[in-house]
C-alpha cells in the first residue's frame, strides 16, 4: 500500500496502551488515525506479561481504573463488536500479607475499595484455603481477595483491539518505527519514521519502556524507562492446582493457572539480578537466577507443584516511571505531543486509559480522572503513593 503523508493523529506503539489508543481515538470522532509500530503488534511488553487485572489497589485513583477494565474486560467482545475469545478468568486475586504492617496497610486498602464499590474483603487462613486450597500459608498475618480481579490472554486482548481497529479503518503500519519529529512553534507538526514522513498536528506516545526514548527524539524528557521481568510457565496440570492469583508485594511474587493448566509465576528483579544483563540496556533474556529465586517461591507455596517441570522461561519490559503510577497527558513544551504510559500495568489500564487519552484529546475532559498522571507533577515535587505495588 503506498505511503499516505498526513494524518489526524499518529500514535506510537501497537501494545495494548498504544492499540487501545488508536481505536478510540477514532471510535470518538478523529477521522484519519495512524498508528505505527516498529516491529507487530503485542511484540513489546503486552505480549510478555502476565495478563493480570485487578481492583485491590490502594489508591482511589488506581482503583477506579481497575474497576472500570474490569468493567470493559468482562464485556470486551460486544464492546468491540468482534467475535474473539479472550480468554478471560476471574478468580479473584488473593493477596497475602506476611507482617502485621501489611496487613494494616490491607485493612485500609479493602475500606477504600469497599467504599468505592469494590466489595473486596480480608480473609483469615482458613477462608484464604477455600480460596485457593492445598497452598501452605501458615507464615502469612491475613489476606484480601476480590473475586472479579483475574487474567486473560494478552496476544488475544491486544489482537481485538488491533482488528476492531482495523476494521473501523484506523491503518495500523506494522515494522515502521518513529525516527524523529517534526516542530515548529511549539507545536508537533509530523512524525519521520524508516518509511516515510506523516504530517500531523496530533502525536500519542504509546511506545511504553521505549517511551522515554521516543520523547527524546523531540527533546523531551518523559520520565520512563524500562526494567527486565521474567517470567516462567510449567508444563500444564489439571486444573485447580492454584485456582486464584497468589500475589504478594513484599516479598515480591505472583503465581497462578491459566485455564489450559500451565502454573506462571514472576517476580522482580532485585532479588535475583546478580548475574543478569544489565537492567538499562533493554537486553531481553533468562536467567538461572530468577529460575531459581521463583522455583523456591512455587515449591514453598504450592507444594503439588514440586514436581511440575518448567516448560518455558522468558522476560519482557516493565514500563517503570519514578513513582512507578501512569505518565499520561499532553507535554507542556510541546503542544499536540501526548503521552499514555502505564507504569507497568499497561494491559490492564490498556483499554481505560486508551479511551481516556483520546476523550481528553477530542473532547478537552475526561470521563474518568487522569489529569493527577501528568508527568509535570515530578518537576512540581509530586510523587503519587500506591501502596499496593511491589
Ligand atoms: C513479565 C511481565 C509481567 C507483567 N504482568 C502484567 C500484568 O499482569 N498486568 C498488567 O497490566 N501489566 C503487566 N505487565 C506490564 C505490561 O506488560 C506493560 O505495562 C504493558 O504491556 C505496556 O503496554 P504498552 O502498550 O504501553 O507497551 P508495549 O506493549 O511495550 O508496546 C509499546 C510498543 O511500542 C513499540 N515501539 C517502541 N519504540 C518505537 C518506535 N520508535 N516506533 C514505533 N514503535 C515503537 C514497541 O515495538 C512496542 O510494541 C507485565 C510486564 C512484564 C514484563
């Protein structure tokens, strides 16, 4: 198809954040949306994660968007008028407190969120064994669970996005990467990408770990950087093995079962980073280290899974800002030039953030809050507490 040289809007990035982005924008009114993206879609860091969405945040912010894709995930098939399984599941997430401080902190988390229309609730041992039976948790203090929290399959969740995009004729250039940008007057006017120029008064950088080198290329300081997780998946099992998501922020896991039987667990990296490639050359690869780091926190908790073989090992990038909360709106140097950064929960935020990002854009307001993620808050001493991240 030949090359067309101007646009209402360009996004950058074909994740779940960018995807997303891109078929609102147009949904909501923005004639001729373009959205390219250096290699395919999903090929950054939707592709690799976990697929997990939840509503147990801590802050009223975070819990109103994880309400709200909980919402959209549910019913995301008529949403998009497109006939694809996500593979959602919905078991809840059970969170697990290992000192009393925590446990505090839960207590106060589960209030807010009930207060919020989210009837989570705090577990003692033996209702968290019903939850999620056979798992030895004897050292925990408590628990919080909410039932609608889950996952789903994160290839088929950005491919929805990517084909009712497509279809309601957002062109969508794959291997065609951002180089430059053109400016003038405080004002983005086009993007410079390998296959050509896009003349544009709108740009969305969606380019998620790769964010704030997108931004640099128009001068810009997007406080993003990206940070390797890993990852690892064992050989299927019947079902029921760990029925929920088993999460905890400190120390820092999460292990569960995807309906075709395979245990996924992960964690970060600064427990076992040892001997793995430097964490700021984007580099992507295994380590024994994390194999082994994770494999203790399985066979701990999960002792029918001692014997399950581990079938696959990999990493992605988490998105990382420096209160590790979303970076979204419009810079303040650059008029026209818009940023949606997750801060490493793009897959769930995906699909709230993307419509907010394009109400904002063509509409001015948003339906729900974000104006609190401008980055601007870190040059003004703003950092944005959530207390339940890792
Ligand atoms: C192991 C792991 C587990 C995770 N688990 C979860 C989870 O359970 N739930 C959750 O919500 N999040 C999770 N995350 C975080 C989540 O994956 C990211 O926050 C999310 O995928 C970010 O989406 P995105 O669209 O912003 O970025 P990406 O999916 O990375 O998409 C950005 C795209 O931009 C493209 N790009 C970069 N530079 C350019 C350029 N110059 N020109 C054109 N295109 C460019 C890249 O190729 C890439 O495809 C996890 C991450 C990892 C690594």
């Amino acid at each position: 198809m030949s090359w067309k040289r101007t646009a209402d809007a360009v996004v950058i990035g074909g994740g779940m954040m960018g995807m997303a982005t891109a078929y609102y924008l147009k949904r909501i009114g923005v004639n001729d949306v373009v959205l390219v993206e250096e290699n395919t879609p999903a090929s950054g860091s939707t592709g690799r994660c976990a697929a997990s969405f939840r509503a147990q945040w801590g802050g009223a912010l975070n819990i109103t968007l994880g309400k709200a894709c909980i919402d959209r995930f549910e019913h995301l098939a008529e949403h998009l008028d497109i006939n694809l399984d996500i593979q959602l599941y919905q078991n809840g997430y059970l969170l697990v407190a290992y000192t009393e401080s925590q446990f505090e902190q839960f207590k106060k988390n589960v209030e807010l969120q009930n207060s919020m229309g989210v009837p989570s609730k705090l577990l003692n041992h033996a209702e968290a064994l019903e939850i999620c039976p056979g798992i030895e948790i004897g050292d925990a203090v408590g628990f919080s669970y909410y039932k609608r929290d889950g996952h789903a399959d994160p290839m088929i969740t950005n491919f929805a996005y990517y084909e009712a995009a497509r279809r309601i004729g957002v062109r969508v250039e794959k291997f065609t990467k951002a180089t430059g940008f053109k400016v003038g007057f405080g004002h983005v006017k086009g993007v410079v990408t390998n296959k050509g120029e896009v003349d544009t008064d709108i740009v969305v950088n969606a380019a998620g770990p790769w964010a704030g080198r997108v931004g640099a290329l128009a001068g810009l300081n997007i406080p993003v950087k990206g940070e390797r997780h890993e990852l690892m998946a064992t050989e299927p099992v019947d079902f029921g093995v760990c029925p929920t998501m088993l999460m905890s922020f400190e120390p820092d896991y999460y292990i569960f079962q995807r309906p075709h039987g395979s245990i996924l667990a992960g964690c970060g990296p600064s427990r076992y980073r040892a001997e793995a490639a430097p964490f700021d050359d984007y580099a992507l690869g295994a380590s024994w280290n994390f194999m082994e780091h994770m494999a203790g926190h399985v066979n701990k908790l999960i002792p029918r899974a001692r014997e399950l073989r581990v079938v696959r090992q990999w990493s992605g990038m988490y998105d990382i800002t420096p209160d590790l909360q979303p970076v979204i709106g419009e810079s303040d140097e650059l008029k026209g030039f818009w940023v949606n950064v997750s801060g490493a929960r793009g897959f769930m935020f995906g699909p709230v953030a993307g419509e907010m990002v394009a109400e904002k854009i063509v509409n001015g307001h948003t339906s729900l809050p974000i104006d609190e993620f401008h980055w601007r808050r870190y040059a003004e001493g703003r950092f944005l507490v959530e207390p339940s991240v890792a």
